[in-house]
C-alpha cells in the first residue's frame, strides 16, 4: 500500500474558509447531472463538507459516503450535515490508496482537490474505479498550478507560486496536477475518459479581500508557512514580504486573478 503524501495545505482556518466556499456549482458543475435521487455517492477529500452535504440534498433518498485523511476536519463536516438536517452521510477516515469498501458499492466516486496531494494518484483512481458499480461514474477534479493567472504581476506572487510548487513536490504531491488527471485516468485502466475545464476567477473588490486575504494569511499561518521554514524552502521575513504581496494585489482596484482545473468523467 502506497503511504499518504503530506497535505501541503493543512487544515487551518485559513485553508478551511476556503474549502468552506466550494459548491457543486463552482466546483462540480461538470458531475452535476449524474447527481440524481437515488445514487450512492462516495465523496473522496470531503474536507469541512460543503460539496457533500449539498450532494447529499440532491441524491436523497440516496446516501453518501464522506471520507478523508484527517479526523479531525470530518468533526466539521459532520456539524456542517447537523445544522442543515442532513442525516443521509456516513463518515469515514480513509487512505484513497486502499478504500475499506466492497468492490462496486458507488454510483458516483467523486473527489475535488484531491489528485494533486496524493503519493500515487494512479493508485488512488484504480480504488475509485473498484468501488464503483458497472454503469456509474468516477469524477475528479484539480488545480493548475502552473496555469495560474493573475494581474497587476507583483513580484512576491510569483515567489509565492515557486514556493508552494517546490513545498507541494517536496510532500510527494503534484500541484500541476489538471492537465495530468486524463493521462493518470487512463493509466488507471479508464478506456473511456470524458475530458472538461473550468476557473475560478477573482477580480471584484470582496473577491480579492477574500482570495487575496485568505492567501495573506495561509503563507504565514497554515502548514504551509511551518513547512517552508522548516525545510529551508523560506524564511519567516520571506513569509511576511509574500503576504505583504498578496495585500498589495488585494488593493489593486484593476486586480485579476484566475485558476484553470482539469477536470475528468470517467464512466464504469
């Protein structure tokens, strides 16, 4: 069994406000036909929660299944569920690359975000494929690193993209992961793979508050910033002039800022 890479992100709250924001609208659009009452949906990287209890409400009376790596993010996602009268998801700790489930027990095997920070994202598409049923769907989607987008071109964000890339390559992850997920499908044993992209794109004044302040604050508080430091990729006045960088582009008034994912359906 192959071990987990390091999550490069980790779970504070400056990375979960983040993922707090995600909707099945913004982030898996692509899938949103194949949610129809009645499926069995395994959401792979649930995180706080946000995809899955709304993919809960859409696929009621049918159930999901929520997992992730880390104990103590599912307590959010479950209190997420409590508060909107959700009670058709299970949670579950779970290693992608070895799922404790029977072979074909899933309509839909989702995972968003998630390729890009496992040690072998092949490994972990072939147990998404084994858990789904004949005629369901396996679905991931993931970030372009390399592909990121922004204006006014500050310096400090591209010292920022450099580090977080040689930190996310360092935890055995790939943050370039978009263009890749096609390839790593069909090394998976996909025959069929339906390719798609779509953005995020942050330009208004509250977008670049919250992109810009949320990354202000990830660079020097999250488990990024620990990372960094402790692998001699940067020093703490370092953190501090990137942050100061994302503030700067947060208070351009002509501030752009966009990310290209890759996103793949891979039918069973």
């Amino acid at each position: 069994m192959s071990t987990p890479a390091v999550y490069t992100h980790g779970h504070h709250d400056s990375v979960l406000r983040s993922h707090r924001s995600r909707t099945v609208a913004n982030s898996a659009s692509y899938l949103a036909d194949r949610l129809v009452p009645g499926v069995a949906v395994l959401d792979v990287g649930c995180g706080p929660g946000s995809i899955t209890v709304e993919m809960a409400t859409m696929v009621a009376p049918g159930r999901v299944t929520a997992v992730e790596a880390s104990a103590a993010v599912l307590d959010e996602a479950r209190a997420l569920a409590a508060g909107a009268g959700v009670s058709t998801i299970e949670f579950a700790v779970a290693d992608v690359h070895a799922l404790e489930f029977p072979d074909g027990c899933f309509d839909v095997v989702h995972a968003h975000q998630v390729l890009q920070h496992v040690a072998d994202p092949v490994q972990a598409l072939r147990e998404m494929r084994r858990v789904t049923r004949p005629g369901g769907v396996v679905a991931a989607r993931d970030a372009d690193y390399s592909a990121m987008s922004w204006f006014p071109r500050i310096p400090e964000l591209d010292e920022w993209l450099a580090l977080y890339r040689t930190i996310a390559r360092a935890n055995r992850g790939e943050p370039d992961a978009g263009p890749r997920l096609h390839s790593w499908a069909r090394r998976a044993g996909f025959a069929d793979v339906v390719c798609s992209a779509s953005t995020w794109c942050y330009a208004t004044p509250d977008e670049r508050e919250w992109w810009g302040g949320m990354w202000a604050d990830r660079i020097r508080s999250s488990a990024i910033a620990t990372q960094a430091v402790a692998g001699g990729h940067a020093t703490e006045a370092d953190l501090n002039r990137i942050a100061a960088g994302w503030r700067e582009w947060v208070a351009a008034a002509d501030g752009w800022f966009a990310i290209l994912h890759g996103e793949i359906l891979c039918p069973v």
